[in-house]
C-alpha cells in the first residue's frame, strides 16, 4: 500500500540466521542493540591482496563487499579466547528492472521458483595477538643475555591451522552457487569453520490458499442491559440472548461500511522504516495485469453482511484468490500485504443502514429499504464498550503505539499523530471472543452533536426523516417524494459516524504459532478473525409539556366575583387535567402515551352554568400552568463513560441535560394577553406569522422556521401569537431526582359577549415546544418539535370534521404539545346543548372510579385484617 516502490531486506547474523531489520551495518550484541559502527569497503579486492576477488561459476556470480570493524560483544577490538561478537549487515534487494517492484525468485506464469537470494561469509583477513599475561622465555636482548620477555598484546604471526583466510574461490561452489559440504567426503567438502552461508531466500507471491494473511469479523447492536449509575450501556458482547428491557436482543447488522486501512510508513534515503507513519491507504481491491505489467484499482464500496470477503490483491499471471463466503453481518479481507492496518467502520453513511426494512410510510413513499429492522444512524447509536475483557496494557514498541488507556488523548485523528493512536493486540483480543474492537472516532461524534445541540423545527424533521414523513406536504407527490429523500440525505451527511479498531501489526514473516510444519512445505495459515463492531442505542432525551387551568375567575358586571377556583363547585364542573403518561423500566424510557382524554372528541372541560342575565358583561380571566419535565435518560459527559460504559463522575454536573429553550403558545382569538394582569416572574412576548414562520416572508430561511411551514395559514388567523423562554433551563433526566422540571405561568382574559353565539363562549389554548437544545447534541426521541397543527380561528363551529375550528380542541400528537382543559359557558337558555352529554358522562365515570375506589379499599383492608 505504499506509494513508493517497496523494497526486500535480508537481515543476517554472524551464525547465519535471519535476523531483525535494521537501518545500518554495524556490530551488535545478541539482542541487536548497536555497540558500534562497520566499516564497509564496497570493493573487488583489498590493497593487500594480489588479484581482484569475484566469485562466479558461470550461472550465479557473488560480488564482494568488505567489512572492517568487528568488535566482542564488550566493545573490544580483540577477541580472547572465548570471545564472541556480532555482525548484522542489512542488504537490499535489487528491483525489477521491468515492473519496479520487488524482484521475485519465482515464475509468475508457472510459479516455479529460482534458488532464491544467497549470503556467503568469509574472514577474510586477520592478525593475531599474544593474550595478557604472555611471556616469552629465554629471549636474547641487544646485549646477547637471555632474558623473559612480557609480549601481551603484542603481534604474534600465529596462522589458523583449519582455515585460509580469503580463499573461497569458483571451485568452492555447486552449480546452484552453494557452498560445497559434504562431511563424509574430505575432497567435496569445501566448508572450513571461517566461511558460513545464510539459508537461501526466495522472495515468492504463494498460491497455497491457507497461505493468505486475512482479516474477518462482524457487526451487531448490542443490547442496552446494564446499569451503571442509573445509566444503561451494553456490555460490549455480542450474545443473540442478551435482552433489555423493551425487549430489544443482541442482533447483527448488515449494510456498514468497512474498510481496510493501512498506515504508510516513513522510510530513510535507504527506503528503511524509522518508525512513524506519514499517510494513511485506503485498500481497495487490486488488480495485477502482469502481459500490462500495470495495477488496477477497484473503489466499490464493501459493507458487512454482503455475503463475501473482500480479496486485496489479485492478478492473472500472479495468483488467483477466491473471496470468503460469509454470512449475515460479517465482512472480511483476504490476500493482505504485510504492513500496519486498521478495520474502519462507517455507519449511518448509507440508506442501507439508515432506513428501516419495513412497509412503513417514508419507504412507501421514496419506493427504498434498509438492510436491518432499525435505523443505525449516528444520531441514535454510538460504539459499544470498547473490547470489554481485554487486557489494555500492551504496546507496539517499534512503533511506540500504546493499548487503549488514555480516554481523552487517544482518539485517532490521522495517521500523523501517533499519540492519538491505539494498539489492537492480536494475542489480547483473540482471548475473549465476540466483543467489540472499535471505536468512535470522537472528532465525528462532537461533529454530529454539534450539528443537533439546538433544534427548531427543520432540523427536528431531518433527524426523523428515516421514520417519519415530513409535514410540509407539497402540491405533487413526486415533490413529496423528493422532499423527504431531500431530508435523510441531510441527515446522512451531518449525522454518519466512522468507528475505527486500534493498529494492527501484520509481520513481513507469518506468525510462527499458526505455522504447521510438513517438512519441506510449511503450511501457514494466517487469519485474524473476530475484528467485530458493536453499536448501541445512546441514551434518550425527551421532554413532556404540560398545561392544565390552574385558576378560573369570573367576575360578574357589577364587580362581585363568582367564581375563583381551581376545582368544581356549585355551577362550575373543573376536570382534572391528566396529561401525558411516561414511565422508566429499569432505568429505561419506555415509549410515552400521549392524553387520549383530552382530545376535539372528549375534551376535558372547565364548564359553567350562569344567567344571561349574569353572564352579559361579565369578565373572565384564566391562570394557565405549564410545566416541562425532563423524562429522557442519563447520559454521562465523560469520555471514559462513553468508550467503557462506566463514567469517572456520577455527579449531576456531569450528566447530559436538555433545555426547552422556547415554546409557543397560541391564543384563542376569544381571549386577549394583558402583560398586567401576569404573574411576577412570567416573561411574555408577542410575536408574529413571520417570526415564527420565516419561510413565510424567505422561503431560503426554511431553517430558521419555528413552526412548520405546512401551517402558515391556520397560524395567520390568530390575533396573538405568544412565545416565551420561561421554561428555558438545563434540566436533569427525572432518575436523578432533582432539577428535572420547570414551570411558569400565563394569564388570559375576556369579556363575555351575546350568549346567542356559541363560539364566543368558548376558549382553547394550545402550547408547544418549539426550540431545545441538549447537551450531548440528542434529538427528542419520540417528538418533532414546531410540528403541531393548530386550531383555525377563521372557521366556526360547523367546520368540517378533519380540522380544528376555534371552538375546538386541538388534540396534541406529541408529548411536546399539549392542550388546555376547554372551557365552556353554558346559559340555561340551552344554547351549546351539545356539552351536556359530555359532562354527564364525565360525572358518571367520575362516580364509578369513586365507587370502585371504596369498593377496593373495603378488600384490601379485609386482605390487610
């Protein structure tokens, strides 16, 4: 994968064995570490030598290369008796002169192949010193006398008795350049104890199908059933029994990208590697022509769960490699060259993964599915706990690479920041099986959260648009259709998340564990499987709004007030407001149920009965609260919580929090807003169509829409228009038991008009969220802000029945919205008759829970006695 022509090294010790790769020629001791320079003299001859020395015996020639310097392994220049020293000399492969690649020792046509690549080593030359401690007696000085002489270190001219230095010549060699050895035969045996040759190596492409570096693994949801500090996470397994408590078990996953990566490596003027990367390859499948002597390059995209490997390189002429078959939720990659690599996981990049598989009613729409019964886009789902089990404590030390330890530094960023990087320990992971080797990238993840940290309308859609139909509806289907496709494009490309494993090391030599000796033929199977990535649901964020009358006040013409309550008393019938309903299992959200008792059908009423007489002229004012109240989940900030499941601070400082930055509420034409007459601490502001509706005015401001374009007509009708940011504030998930809710109020008044028009004796009002914003970037899961049809004030009662006149209701569809109890005035003239049913029923029902109220308290209390 390297864009420079690569280049073989033959590393050889003293003894003659494959050794280490090293940069240089230079003495050593036996671990390799440098104790000092060679001199290398890249010659024919040496000045004291008679005749040019080449060795060649007609089909293979050795040229020479002189080396001077060789030290003990101390460092000292001679060598006592027993002394030993090391040499390590790297050599450098020529390339093809036709292809600029490696130079094979092999037939690519027939892949028969040649003798391969030799080393001899001669001394050459040598002297010889007297030890310490020698003396020579009986010595005759200048003056004749006999003398002991002390000669230590001193030349000694002594010959080696079993060897010539320097005398392998042509005859020395077989017709495969070999050294001749035959110790059963004196006169064949050429081999004397100063003259050793390395094992041959053949540089060859082998076609033995185990002999195939490859790569496999999977991709699956893991479940989310574990809780810690009120947080629930995966374990980070992939177990098909694993459930959580909706239900939801451990599941493959089809349609995520993967990709082979590899990281290039720097290399000195030698073409040696100094331990650091400088770019990072992106493999696809390579193809040899060898009549072309040319590579092609096939970029189609291979995701998990496609049904076969990936094969790398491949080639006519070189060798033919077939591709794995694989099944659900698998990938793979084989006929890897060695190198660096790591497995790169997209998700949420395609309509594979981010559309769901079923009929629903976007797939309907766009005529498309996805692979998977969920979306596993990057706004719901995240990386699992990162290989849980595995040992973090190991490093790739030549390239100063560590095991996953630091949550904060170590997020890959590119293959220049080798501090960001993380190494994936073969032995370590293939102890415990089917975990989770990858990780977010963080630097996508604070993409997709910064891209969804505040929401209005436009952007609330594009996060659902997988599931949910836009509510804009355009005049064409085919516009439709576009629009929506439009919308989950959007949230691809602002919301996919790449995951990646830590650095994988392939040696240039298979592992020699996996190597099964058949003596002459080694068959090496080298196969690194179970790379898996597990995505899990991150934590829900919800936020429920709720508006009830909390006061009803009528003061009749003259000034005496007739009722001031917020229950039912003489002549006024004040229903209880139950909202919406959301609950936890085991510290998960279960999926809300929005109030169906108050709805345009059987709305909840705050109902009277008063005289004409009486009700003429008289004022009413209402007290509305609203409250919001954060029932998402917990979600820690940490980034140890996010890759382990486990956070470093359970405090609530700690925690995500959702805002409900702005809502909207809209006024009933019936009724008038007096900033006078509000509450101390309440904060309201008038606004208009063409501030909550900028489309309305610039329709390239569609982003900026509070509310839904789709209603710009129903929202034209009211006279007021009130938004406020009262309920605005950081709020907890209500598990942590604190600072979870919030609530303001607003006051309404009116005045009474002719009781023979049924409509002005009427008042609604509906509320929405319209703006929030969260910490960790979630949507709300089970809402759309800005999405909430409202009332038209221009219709009266007789209005059809699919839309909302000012006399009706409006039924909130989500838990973001919500709706009033209705108020009604009823003469005893009959008018608006139509309630009384209503009202009876309520009250009938009423008794009845009373009734089986006191009926179950006598048997419990029997069951208690």
């Amino acid at each position: 994968g390297n864009t420079y022509a690569p280049n073989s090294y033959n590393e050889y010790d003293a003894n003659g064995n494959v050794s280490k790769t090293y940069s240089n020629t230079f003495v050593g001791d036996r671990n390799g570490n440098k104790v000092s320079e060679l001199t290398v003299k890249n010659v024919t001859s040496l000045s004291d030598r008679e005749a040019s020395k080449k060795l060649q015996n007609g089909k293979y020639s050795y040229s020479s290369l002189y080396l001077t310097g060789l030290k003990t392994e101390d460092g000292k220049d001679r060598f006592e008796p027993q002394d030993y020293g090391f040499a390590f000399v790297t050599f450098r492969v020529k390339n093809d002169e036709a292809t600029g690649k490696v130079k094979l020792d092999q037939d690519l046509m027939t892949g028969n192949t040649t003798v391969g690549k030799r080393n001899i080593a001669e001394i050459n030359g040598y002297s010889s010193y007297y030890s310490n401690g020698t003396t020579i007696p009986d010595y005759l000085d200048k003056d004749g006398n006999r003398v002991t002489v002390n000669v230590s270190g001193k030349d000694a001219g002594i010959i080696d008795r079993d060897s010539r230095a320097g005398s392998l010549d042509v005859i020395d060699l077989t017709e495969n350049g070999d050294l001749r050895a035959d110790r059963n035969n004196d006169v064949n045996n050429r081999l004397e104890p100063d003259t050793d040759k390395a094992p041959n190596i053949k540089v060859v492409i082998e076609t033995n199908p185990r002999d195939d570096r490859t790569f496999k693994g999977f991709t699956f949801e893991d479940a989310r059933n574990v809780n810690k500090n009120n947080a629930l996470v995966g374990n980070g397994v992939y177990n098909p029994n694993d459930v959580d408590a909706n239900g939801n078990k451990d599941k493959l996953i089809n349609g995520v990208t993967v990709e082979l990566v590899e990281l290039v490596q720097n290399v000195d003027k030698d073409g040696m590697p100094i331990n650091s990367f400088r770019a990072e390859h992106v493999w696809s499948t390579m193809n040899y022509d060898i009549n072309n002597k040319s590579w092609s390059e096939n970029n189609d995209r291979y995701f998990s769960g496609s049904g076969k490997s990936k094969v790398i390189l491949n080639g006519n002429g070189i060798l033919t490699v077939n591709p794995i078959e694989l099944g659900n939720g698998e990938y793979g990659f084989n006929s890897i060259p060695a190198g660096d690599y790591f497995i790169r996981f997209k998700y949420g990049d395609n309509s594979q993964t981010v559309l769901k598989s079923d009929d629903n009613e976007v797939n309907n729409l766009i005529g498309m599915k996805g692979l998977n019964t969920k979306s596993y886009n990057g706004q719901d789902y995240k990386s699992t706990v990162y290989q849980a089990g595995v040992d973090q404590s190991g490093n790739y030390d030549i390239k100063g690479v560590n095991g996953f330890r630091n949550y904060d530094k170590q997020n890959y960023v590119d293959a220049l920041n080798k501090e960001a990087m993380y190494y994936y320990n073969i032995a370590n992971s293939a102890s415990v099986k089917n975990v989770s080797d990858a990780k977010d990238v963080y630097s996508y993840r604070e993409r997709v959260n910064n891209y969804s940290k505040e929401l209005v309308n436009n952007k609330s859609e594009i996060l659902a648009s997988f599931e949910k139909l836009g509510t804009y509806k355009a005049d064409k289907q085919e516009n439709q259709k576009n629009d929506q496709i439009n919308m989950i494009k959007q949230l691809i490309d602002n919301t996919y998340m790449v995951a990646q494993t830590g650095v994988i090391n392939t040696e240039v030599e298979y592992n020699r564990t996996e190597t099964r000796d058949q003596g002459k033929v080694n068959d090496i199977s080298y196969v690194v499987d179970d790379i898996d990535l597990g995505l899990v649901e991150r934590p829900e964020a919800q936020l429920k709004l709720s508006k009830r009358v909390a006061n009803f006040q009528l003061v009749l013409a003259n000034g005496s007030t007739m009722f001031d309550t917020d229950k039912s008393v003489n002549n006024l019938y004040f229903s209880k407001h139950d909202g919406h309903r959301t609950s936890y299992k085991d510290g998960r959200m279960t999926k809300p149920v929005v109030n169906t008792k108050n709805t345009k059908a059987t709305p909840e009423l705050v109902q009277l009965n008063m005289d004409d007489e009486l009700m003429v002229g008289s004022s009413i004012k209402v007290t509305y609260e609203l409250k919001v109240d954060n029932v998402g989940e917990v979600d820690y900030l940490d980034k140890q919580f996010y890759y382990t499941g486990v956070t470093n601070n359970p405090s609530a400082d700690n925690v995500s929090k959702t805002n409900a930055n702005q809502i909207i509420d809209y006024l009933s034409n019936m009724t008038k807003y007096n900033k006078e007459q509000q509450l101390t601490g309440t904060n309201w502001n008038t606004v208009t169509v063409n501030d909550v509706i900028a489309s309305k005015a610039d329709a390239s401001k569609i982003a900026n829409d509070l509310v839904n374009r789709q209603y710009v007509d129903e929202v034209s009708t009211y006279n007021t228009l009130l938004t406020s940011a009262d309920l605005s504030g950081d709020l907890l998930p209500e598990l942590m038991k604190g600072n979870s809710s919030k609530k303001t109020n607003l006051v309404v008044s009116t005045l009474v008009g002719s009781v023979k028009n049924a409509d002005t004796l009427t008042y609604n009002n509906l509320s929405e969220i319209i703006k929030t914003s969260n910490t960790q970037g979630r949507r709300l899961q089970y809402s759309i802000v800005g999405n909430q049809e409202m009332a038209d004030q221009s219709l009266s009662t007789n209005a059809r029945e699919d839309v909302y006149s000012s006399s009706d209701l409006v039924t909130p569809s989500e838990i973001d919205a919500d709706s009033a109890q209705k108020i009604v005035l009823l003469p005893p003239t009959g008018a608006n008759r139509n309630y009384l049913p209503i009202v009876i029923s309520v009250i009938a029902v009423s008794l009845l829970v009373m009734a089986t109220t006191v009926i179950v308290g006598k048997v419990k209390y029997m069951n208690i006695a």
